[in-house]
C-alpha cells in the first residue's frame, strides 16, 4: 500500500538574476540531459530566458528540455478530503472539492480559495492519489457520529473551515467507531493550538484491533515539556516529540500492516515499521483533560477524515455517450450525474435514481463533448505545481504573461489568468508544435 514519504528540503545556493537576488538557484535541463544552475526570468521583450550562474549570455527556453525550480518550504494545505480534477489534455489540480453542478466544479486550491472550472471541460474528478476518503465531518451539522462524554459541543467561536468546529470548553471526550475493517489507509483531524500560557492539553487515541505492533497510540500536547508526543505500546514501543506552534495544524496518521506514520504539517512525529505488525483501526478518541486551577480556554478540532489505502490501477476502457461512475468493487455505473448533496453523487439512470457515496467512488468520468485539445504553438508551456496536498505535482498549460522573481502568470485557455506565487513552482517546459 502507498505510503507517504516526508523528505526535509535543504538550503541552495544563491543566484542573482538581472540585478535581482534570487535565495534558490533553478536548474535548466539541456536535452542531451546536462543540468546548469541559474535563473529563469524574462527579457527585455518579455521572452523567457534562461541565464546560468557566470555566464552573461542567456539560453532561451527553446533550447532546453525543461527547468526545474529549487523546492522552497511552503505552508501547509490542511484538506481534510483531497481530490484530484483532470482537464482534458493531461493536466490536472489537486485541492478541496467544494461541489459541483450542471456546468461547472469548484474546487479550493492552496492558490485559490474558490476555482470554478466549467464542467464541460473537465475529463474526471478522482480521490487524490492513494487514497479513498470513506468519511468527513466537518462539524457544521452535528455531532451524531460521536460518543460524547462531559463537555465537548459544537461551537462558531473557532473553525478552520467553514463555520463550527468540535470544541471542549472543559474536560470531555469524543470516540468515533471505525466501522468495518480498515487495515490500511489514513486518519486526520485540525487542531488549534493556544498559547502557552494557558496550560491546557489535549490528547487524541487510536485503538488498533488484532495488532502486535502498536495496538494503543497516543498523541498529545504536553504543556510541561512544551511538545508535541507521541505514544506508542506493543512491540513497536516507543515515544518521540515534535516542538509545539500556535495555531491551527493538521495531525495525520497513516498506517498499514507493515508501517505506522504519524505526522503534524508533513512534520513526521513517529515513524516504525514492522512487518505483519499492524492491525484494523477500531476507535479514535478526542478529549481534553482536566484543566489547572484557573486555566481557561477551549479546545478545539476541526475537519476530521478517515480514508482507505488503494492501490492505483488503469481505468477500464468504455465507449459509453454518458456520465460515469467508476466504483471502488470496480464496477462502471452509467448515467446523469446531477448533484452532489451531503457528501453523496447523485446519478440518474435508466432505472431511476442512485445516490452513492464518495467513500464507493474511485471516479467519477463526465461525458465528452468532443472539443478538440489545443495543439502547442512555440509559445505554451507547461507548469507543473506543488499542491501542498499531494507528492506528484499539478500540471497546467498555458502561456507565460510575467514571470518575476516572486511569482508566475499564466494565462490559460479555460481559467483564463491565474497565479502563483514562484515558491510554488515546480517545473517547466515548453510545449513544441508537432511537426
């Protein structure tokens, strides 16, 4: 099963680029395959250029195969269901998906908190990689999916999405039953982060059935040391910390029958493996201890997920005229997708109407309308995106309107003009026209 890897990025050397101080060097790619540090920026007709670090003369895009830019730490994208949207033509963009309709997808990237793709140009929606999420309560409804003890309540004072959050004024738990048998996949939630000053604490335990290696973990903040801790029992036995920040983070556990990762912001807290070790995920507990003489303040969490490891696999030919929904036993459902209410995919067949759920959907695949892709005309690139979601980066195409040291506008045939901030660059080639 897939898991995620977190790798630390390192410092670069600097570069300077048309008088302009760049901290992280980009690396062109000539297509004989040698690499050469400099900067990528634009001349003074607006052309993309290419200058390597002690050469004044510069290289035009033309000429290379591809630049690759520097990684630089980015923020981290808190989603508590990634989905992946695929454009006809290879491209795609990893994000939040906040609905979609008749004639367009919505989906909040960490570029942009609300992008509208028109409907008839998207090929299909999937889970991002390696993932299926099979459920997500992000507390705005009710707290009905929850064993509730002492005093966690719904609250508007904290969210970090939409408008309530989980909140424990005072002492409390919250236990949500894992149903069925997950072996293999992800657990998520938000959490805010108070002051130190305040002394409060919170906890979150995960209960792992038929399990050897780690049967009991515990995370917690530990106002004493000031770290976050994780606990782990059973063979794998075992504690280690990560220094605590104000604010809302992402707290993720990742685990399979060989492997249990858990990390904060992509920050990994524990890291065992042990073959044949791990078990089913059965409970996952919320609460917030008892609080010190005249320590006040809520506790709160937000966005909480929990989602099945796939494995990725080709998706089956069909020549079918209709909307598709590709199921995660395999089987292809045809029809009019109409409406995605409450977290279901509304479908109208022949038969009448079908709801499912996104946790039964590996894709939904919208019907061709028969536009023909734009072929490249020597001015087209393609940018490829760090989604702060997913290792495999986004890819867009389009046409270059600036590139400055601080960020890239592009111009693209469906999303008209959008832009990132350079940091979030990847790579980047140009498109050649066929010959």
């Amino acid at each position: 099963m897939p898991m995620s890897q977190h790798l630390a990025t390192g410092c670069f050397t600097v570069a300077w680029f048309l008088s302009v101080i760049a901290v992280h060097a980009d690396e062109a790619v000539l297509p004989q395959g040698q690499r050469i540090e400099g900067e990528l920026g634009s001349d003074r007709d607006g052309q993309l250029v290419f200058r390597a670090r002690g050469q004044e003369q510069p290289v035009s895009l033309g000429q290379l195969d591809h630049v690759r830019f520097s990684p630089t730490p980015l923020p981290p994208f808190r989603a508590a269901a990634p989905f992946r949207v695929l454009l006809h033509g290879g491209e795609h963009l990893t994000g939040e998906l906040l609905g979609f309709s008749s004639d367009k997808v919505q989906l909040r990237t960490a570029w942009r908190d609300i992008l509208s793709i028109p409907r008839a140009a998207v090929a299909a929606v999937r889970h991002a990689p390696g993932f299926v999420t099979v459920f997500v309560d992000d507390f705005e409804k009710d707290l009905k999916a929850w064993r509730l003890s002492g005093a966690p309540v719904r609250t508007t004072t904290q969210h970090d999405s939409g408008r309530h959050s989980l909140c424990f004024p005072g002492p409390g738990q919250a236990e949500y039953i894992v149903p069925g048998i997950l072996n293999a996949g992800r657990a998520g939630i938000n959490f805010r982060d108070l002051p130190p000053t305040t002394g409060l604490t919170w906890q979150l335990a995960a209960e792992f059935e038929n399990c050897t290696g780690w049967p009991s973990v515990r995370v917690q903040l530990d106002p004493r040391s000031g770290n976050y801790v994780a606990e782990v029992s059973g063979t794998a036995r075992g504690k280690s910390s990560l220094p605590r920040k104000e604010g809302w983070h992402r707290l993720q556990m990742e685990f399979n029958l060989d492997t249990l990762v858990i990390s904060i912001d992509d920050e990994v807290l524990w890291f065992c493996r042990q073959p044949q070790g791990g078990g089913s995920l059965r409970t996952v507990r919320l609460s917030r201890t008892a609080s010190a003489a005249g320590r006040e303040g809520e506790i709160c969490f937000d966005d909480f997920s929990l989602a099945q490891a796939v494995s990725e696999r080709p998706h089956p030919k069909s020549h079918s005229d209709q909307d598709e929904l590709w199921l995660l036993s395999g089987d292809q459902m045809f029809g009019d997708v109409v409406e995605e209410p409450d977290h279901r995919i509304r479908l109208r067949t022949h038969y009448g109407p079908q709801a499912y759920r996104w946790g039964e959907v590996r894709e939904i695949c919208f019907r061709q309308f028969g536009a023909a892709a734009q072929k490249p005309d020597g001015k087209s690139v393609r940018v490829w995106l760090r989604s702060g979601i997913s290792y495999e980066p986004d890819a867009l195409d389009g046409t270059i309107q600036r590139l400055d040291p601080h960020r890239l506008v592009l111009r693209h045939a469906v999303l008209g003009e959008v832009e990132f901030e350079r940091t979030r660059l990847h790579r980047l080639r140009l498109l050649r026209p066929e010959p």
